[in-house]
C-alpha cells in the first residue's frame, strides 16, 4: 500500500512540473509573438497576394520540424505535428490577409504599405487583426511541437489566405483550401479557431453554440422598365419607381415574416444605379445589396421572398425584375456538442467569470466553409485594453489591439489542443 501511495505523490509531482512547465513556456513566448505581430502589421498583404508572409509562416515551421506545404490556395500554408501515439485529428487555423485601408494611428510599427486595389490607390493595413492571428498560432504552434510527446493524435496548422475574399474574378480563401483538400490526409475531425476583438477587454473569452455569425449574401437585382421623356411618365415604364418599391417590400420580409426573437436578419440595399439625366426616366435599374443570416431555415425562406417579391412587384408596376444570389459566406455555426466539450478548458484557461456567452454578429467569416464539413468551433478573443472607453471598429483605420491580449489566444487554442486529442 505504501508503495502505491508513493508512487501517486509522485504522479502528482510530476504533473504539476508539467503544468508548471508549460506556463513558463507561455510566459516564455509572449515576447516572440508580439514580435511577430508587430512584423506581419507593418508588412501587410492583400488577399491572395501574402507571399511575404506565407514565407515568414513556413520559415518559422520548417525550423520547428514539422510536416510544411506551402503553395494551398494560392499562398496558404499548413502544417502538420504528430503526437506520439496515433488518435483524432484536430485542425488550429488563422487567416493572414490585410485590407486596403490606409492606416491612421501612430504605431512605431505602423503600415506605409501602398498599392493599386480595383483602380484606386490606398494604403495596406492588418484593420482586422488577422496579423495577430497569425502570430498566435506561431506560437501554439511551437509550444505544441515542444511538448508533442503530450499528444495523442495530431495537429494540423491551416494559415489561411484570403478571408477577406479574393478579388472578382479569383478564387480564394476557405473554400479554396478545401478544394484543394485541406481537411484530408489525414482527414480532420474537429476544426478550432478564433478572432481577436477591439471591442472586448484583454483577458476575456466570448462564444456562442450555433451560429454565431452571419452568412453573408450578396443580390443584384436587374429591373427592366420602359424609357421615356420625363415629362410624360405614362408613356413609359418607370424602373426607379419599381425599385423604390422592391426596396420598401424587402424589408418587410425581415419586419413581418422573420422570427427576429430567435436570430437577427439583415437585407441591406448598398447601390443604386439607373438613370443618364434628369428628364429621362430609363430602360433599367440595378440594385446591389447584402443578405446576413443566422439560421439555415430562414436563410432558405428569406430567399425564396425575395424572389417573389422582386418578380411580382416589378409586373405590378408594369415591369421585368430578376434577382440573383452569391454566397460569400455561409453562416459560422458552432458545433453545439463541441462547444459543451471545449467550454470547461476555455473557463480553466480563462477564467469562469472571464468567458461569457454572447449574441450572434452580423458580420461574416468563411470558417464557416470548414464547419460545413466538420464540427467546428469559433469563438472570439478580447484586445481591447480594461477600462478603454473609445474602441474603433475592425476595417477602419484607426483599429488597435492591445497586445497583452494575444497571450491568452496562445494559452487557449493550446490547452484546447491537449484537451481534445487527450480526453
């Protein structure tokens, strides 16, 4: 008996040096992570277009000794860690791609990036963190290869281009990495990532089960009319008018028919075009807009309305309208089962108090391609420093992350890793 009880003293011992451990490692890394945040925010690139920081990506995961293909859609780059006995597959990923916005704060590592984006010159800037993205799963990345004798299974690490959506006319991003096959060989049994947020204080965690942001449509409708004088409306077929018309119905869908009390649903209207003169009433007019849902069912019903109510009320006034749709995004649905197995270690590494349910977000992420296919779970990181009273919004020049906030994205997506593979 008494060897028994030695030998589970010494059990203990040992994991709490393992434990101990790895928090020095934590502590160890932050400094390299801020660093390479700081490196990839000075250095942007648009989507498709990362091969500066693809090759920085590879660099650091060529010297690790993991597994590393370079070259997926487009400038992607994955890697692979296997544990030291064989198990489930657990895919981290990141997006790496900057936006055309011109940079506006005063950071020593500001961006003075310039280029050409669809004719028009503007500045490069990382105004959606996805450099800290980035640098975060560098740096899971190296504490899992060190401790890879830990794991059971195996780790793919998915640096993904283009989430910000490629140019018109290219292909990119999420759907493109899984064309390409990102998610086999070995085929991935749960995918696992996260977005850093101004808006929410450093040291917090927020999550959501189901869908916890939106699809992301785009429509344009094509209305046709009948041109004629200005001045003599009857004997034309006025398009302005029936798009007027489309305009208000549309939002009646959302205001009377969707269940709003169960998820948010947006139809925005963006553009406008139709018209040469004033005294001209024209042939045809083109709406542009937006989409965003929630929930597969009202996606499916908010749809099949549009439709209906763009072709009928365009013969009503006399006219022709079609309508055409274009996912950008499908809708970011949490696997509910994985997010009630992961939730314990995201409160161990975070804190109970410190990680919160939330409401959806109308904003898009093409994670969702993943967890169209697999279980997925995506939550949100705070990177706004305690007590800020003026958090600028992402895609706007004046975004800022506190960078004390990253440290907990590297402690969590890492602790989620043994978790999984491990329980």
């Amino acid at each position: 008996m008494k060897y028994l009880f030695f030998f589970f003293i010494c059990l203990g011992i040992s994991n709490t040096y393992s434990q101990d451990n790895l928090e020095q490692q934590f502590i160890d890394i932050e400094e390299k992570v801020i660093e390479w945040r700081r490196h990839f925010h000075q250095n942007p690139e648009l989507s498709n277009r990362e091969f500066k920081t693809a090759e920085t990506i590879a660099k650091h995961l060529k010297d690790l000794g993991l597994e590393v293909k370079t070259g997926v859609a487009h400038t992607g780059v994955v890697a692979i860690l296997r544990g030291k006995s064989p198990g489930k597959v657990i895919a981290l990923r990141a997006d790496i791609d900057a936006l055309p916005v011109t940079e506006r704060n005063n950071l020593p590592f500001k961006s003075e990036v310039k280029t050409t984006f669809l004719n028009t010159e503007t500045g490069v800037m990382h105004a959606c963190g996805h450099d800290t993205h980035t640098a975060i799963l560098m740096g899971v990345a190296e504490i899992l290869t060190k401790n890879k004798d830990k794991i059971k299974g195996t780790v793919k690490f998915i640096f993904q281009p283009a989430e910000e959506g490629p140019l018109p006319g290219e292909e990119g991003g999420a759907k493109l990495m899984i064309k390409e096959g990102v998610l086999e060989n070995p085929k991935v049994d749960a995918i696992f990532g996260l977005h850093i947020r101004s808006n929410y204080e450093v040291g917090t965690i927020h999550y959501k089960k189901g869908g916890i942001m939106a699809s992301v449509e785009r429509f344009v409708i094509h209305v046709k009319g009948k041109q004629t004088h200005g001045g003599r409306p009857w004997q034309g077929v006025d398009p302005i008018l029936i798009s007027a018309k489309i305009i208000d119905g549309l939002q009646t869908i959302i205001s009377r028919e969707s269940k709003l009390v169960d998820e948010a649903a947006v139809i925005t209207v963006g553009k406008i075009t139709a018209g040469t003169r004033f005294n001209i009433i024209p042939e045809s007019a083109e709406l542009i807009g937006t989409v965003r849902t929630l929930d597969p069912k009202m996606k499916a019903h908010i749809e099949k309305r549009m439709t209906e109510m763009v072709t009928t009320l365009a013969k009503a006034y006399g006219g022709e309208a079609t309508i055409s749709f274009q996912n950008n995004t499908a809708i970011t649905y949490n696997d509910s089962d994985l997010v009630d197995k992961m939730l314990p270690t995201l409160q161990k590494v975070a804190g109970v108090n410190n990680v919160h349910l939330r409401k959806a977000t109308t904003g898009g992420e093409d994670f969702s391609y993943f967890q169209e296919i697999i279980p997925g779970f995506y939550f949100f990181l705070g990177g706004m420093t305690p007590g800020n009273k003026e958090a600028f919004p992402h895609h706007t020049p004046d975004f800022k992350i506190d960078e004390s906030g990253m440290l907990l994205g590297v402690k969590t997506l890492t602790n989620i890793t043994f978790d999984y593979l491990n329980n």
